[in-house]
C-alpha cells in the first residue's frame, strides 16, 4: 500500500472513530437531559396536584 493510501486510510479510520465517540457522547447528554426532563415534568404534575387539591378544598 503506498503512504498516500495508508495516511488516507489512517484518516478515515480517525475520522470514524472521532464521529464514534461523538455519538456516544451526544446519546449520553441526550440521556441525561431526557432524565432531567422526566423530573421536572413529576414535579410539575404534582406542583399541579396539589394546586388542583388546593382550590378544590376552597384554600
């Protein structure tokens, strides 16, 4: 194999490995907000729970 075609095989395999590791990266930050917006919204239906309880009980 010449040098040209080993250093663009090379770079290819980086490129790969980069875009690898970038999706990894993006599906553990997506994770992590998909969990933090699970949250807020179980605090928001309470929040809403509650208020709900609140002018019904005439508070």
């Amino acid at each position: 194999m010449s040098k040209s075609i080993e250093a663009a095989s090379n770079t290819q395999g980086n490129n790969s490995a980069k875009s690898s590791l970038y999706t990894e990266n993006i599906s553990a930050e997506l994770l992590h907000l998909q969990s933090d917006i699970d949250v807020l919204l179980q605090k928001l239906q309470s929040l809403s729970s509650r208020r709900l309880q609140s002018t019904a009980s005439g508070d």
